[in-house]
C-alpha cells in the first residue's frame, strides 16, 4: 500500500454572541476555518478505531436508484430513495428486511415522497409527503398507523420528544422553520426569511439540512449558522467561520436567478461555501462544503483539520453522508462499481491483494458493477 502524507491544519474554537428571530442571545460557537485550494488526505489512526464494509443486499424489492436519508436506528440502516418512493431497511450486516413504498391515493398511500424521521421511543417511522402535503405514520414492518395533513410545503423534517421540525418552502418569505407537536395538535414558526433565505429557497438541498444525533442540527448551504433544535426551538449554535474567505453577503447580486455560474464564482474566489452533512456526537463535528471532503472538528482538543478523504484497507473516503443516529460513527458511501474497480487493482497486486480483509473479499465475490452502493462505517476513537 501506498504512504499518504498529510498536513495538519489546526484552528481555535471560540464564542461569540448572536440574536435570533425574538431577540434572544445565545452564545454561539465559532469554528475558524482556513480555505485552501487543496487537502491532504486524512490518517485513519489519528481519529478512528475500526472501519466496516456494508454491502447493501441487491434484489428486486431492494434495489435503490438514489440515496436521500440515511438512519441507523435500533439496529438497523434505513434508506430514502425519493426517486422510488421508499423507505429501505436493512439490518446492520446489510442484510435487506422490508420496505415502505405505498404508492397511491388511498389510506397509508402517497404520491411523492420527501423525507422521513424515526420516533426512537415507539420506533415507528414518521414520513412526509409532499403531494398532498402530509404526515404519514408506520411502524417498522410498514403497518400504517395514521395520517396529518400540514399547509406547509418541506425540504426536510425531524422529529424529536413529539416535535416535528420542518423546514419550510415559501417563496412569498415568512418563516424558515415549523415546529409541530403532534401530541396536542400546536403549531409555532420560527426564524424568519432574509434576502439570501429567498434568493437561494428554489435552488433546493441535495442532501438533508436536518440531521438527529443526539440533537438536532440544520444548516443551509449558503449560511455559515448551524441551528439547533431543541423540541421547544429553534437556535443558532454554531457559526463556521470561513475568515478572509467567507462568501460576501454580495453573492446575492453576482448571480442571476437561475444560479448560473455559481460553483464557477465560488471556486474563482476560493470562497467557503456550501456547508452540508453536518453531524455532530460527543467528542466531534463533521462536516464538508465546496472545497472539502470532510472537516474534523475535536471538540475535546479544540482542533479543525480538513481532508479530501480518508484512506483504510486500501479503499478511500469517497463521499461523506451524515446521518441520523446517536453514535460515534461517520458513514461513507462506496458505488458498487468504484469498490469493484477497487478490488481488481489490489487483485493485479498479489502482495497487496493479501493485505484486504476476509471479509471484503467476500463482498468483493457477491457485489457486482450494478449492485447496490456500499456503506463504510467509520467508528471514532473514545
């Protein structure tokens, strides 16, 4: 195996003050970040303990065309496929159980789905559905057990102690964040729309901007503020501070409205941008934008370092997706046909073939070019 040098970028952790919709002031944490052009890749023994290869079963019933959400949560991984309308769950080995996908008009049906949530406490799994908009209830084998319709149209939704949490769509501005309690029927909005908020509200989010560890965290790809969502509200948290490079406020007024050139004015300027995936657990933040794979904040040493990747057992970091769950672990997602390309290189290599683990040979016997994306579960030193 190849030597992967590296470079260390450490950066402060401190606190400011900002005010929220109501006028409250919370500290607010700063992360300093240093933007480069480009990023070592990362040494697997200075954050992880153990890594794990999953190979998601292939069949007919569990095919997945997209992945959208990721949940690891009582013991099994389950998967949004927006495109398919379907919530997938496999067990922990990657082993395929059941599915949701009720496609329809009727009673527990839906036409298009957009996100979901798990209410760990009774473990059934709460989905949302924009057409109509509503709120869909099932427990884990897909009994259907109740329905809510909602006037809002959401990008993403969470759930936490009986609080739905959406993230709201309304071109005519107003508020950013819904909070519902499905107990008592109640609803609040919180933190309202500015420029930036409207400008950017068509461009959409590819990946979840809500993510539950043991908190709720959100972000939005053109603000450097992490939110926070406590059941009760909505808060700023943490403030990702891109320094000399931070995106101007400005960039509302270099664009058109069809966000042409976007990623072309980002990356001429070298401007942070971007953020998305960002989790958080006991001792880390993770995260990434534009120009970074992956960030690794300690929490406990008060260190930033980022990375184009990670590389462990010969197979490289290749794209970062947060997830919901409350662990210490990060999930990278591996096509299938990236990990066979993969494999036939250490093939060619005897001596290099021989370093691979059991285990990922016998996935590499199984997995085909057409099956479905790997999962590699990285677990975080104590």
């Amino acid at each position: 195996m190849k030597k992967i040098i590296f470079l260390i970028i450490v950066v402060p952790f401190i606190f400011s003050c900002k005010r929220d919709g109501k006028n409250n002031v919370y500290e607010l944490k700063h992360i300093k970040l240093n933007v480069q052009k480009k990023y070592p890749a990362g040494n697997f023994g200075d954050y992880f303990s153990s890594s794990k290869i999953i190979a998601l079963e292939t069949n007919n019933s569990s095919f997945i065309s997209n992945i959208d959400r990721i949940t690891v949560s009582n013991n099994k991984i389950l998967i949004l496929d927006t495109k398919l309308n379907s919530v997938l769950i496999f067990d922990l080995n990657g082993k395929f159980i059941n599915k949701i996908q009720h496609i329809g008009s009727g009673p527990g049906e839906y036409t298009n789905l957009r996100d979901f949530s798990v209410d760990e406490d009774k473990k059934n799994i709460i989905l949302y559905s924009s057409s109509p908009s509503r709120i869909l209830t099932y427990e884990m084998d897909g009994t259907f057990l109740k329905k809510e319709n909602i006037n809002n149209f959401c990008f993403n939704i969470g759930y936490k102690d009986s609080n739905l949490l959406c993230l709201l769509k309304d071109k005519n501005g107003g508020k950013l964040f819904l909070s519902k309690n499905l107990k008592e029927n109640t609803d609040e909005e919180f933190i309202s729309m500015n420029k930036k908020d409207n400008f950017f509200l068509n461009l959409g989010f590819n990946r979840p901007s809500i993510i539950k560890s043991k908190d709720i965290n959100i972000t939005f790809p053109y603000s450097e503020t992490v939110f926070s969502y406590t059941g009760k509200e909505v808060r700023p948290k943490y403030y990702i501070d891109f320094l000399d490079n931070k995106t101007p406020e400005s960039i509302v007024d270099n664009l058109d409205e069809n966000y042409t050139g976007l990623y072309k004015y980002i990356t001429k300027n070298n401007y942070g941008f971007g953020i998305s995936n960002f989790r958080e657990n006991k001792n880390y933040i993770t995260f990434n934008f534009y120009h970074a794979n992956l960030v690794i904040h300690s929490k406990k040493n008060n260190t930033t370092k980022i990375f184009r990747g990670i590389k462990n057992e010969g197979f490289i970091f290749e794209k970062y997706f947060a997830h919901d769950g409350e662990d210490n672990k990060i999930i990278s997602i591996l096509p299938s046909s990236n990990f066979k390309f993969q494999t036939s290189i250490y093939k060619s290599e005897k001596e290099s073939w021989e370093k691979i683990p059991d285990y990922i040979k016998k996935i590499d016997k199984n997995v085909s070019n057409n099956s479905n994306p790997l999962l590699i579960l990285y677990t975080f030193k104590n």
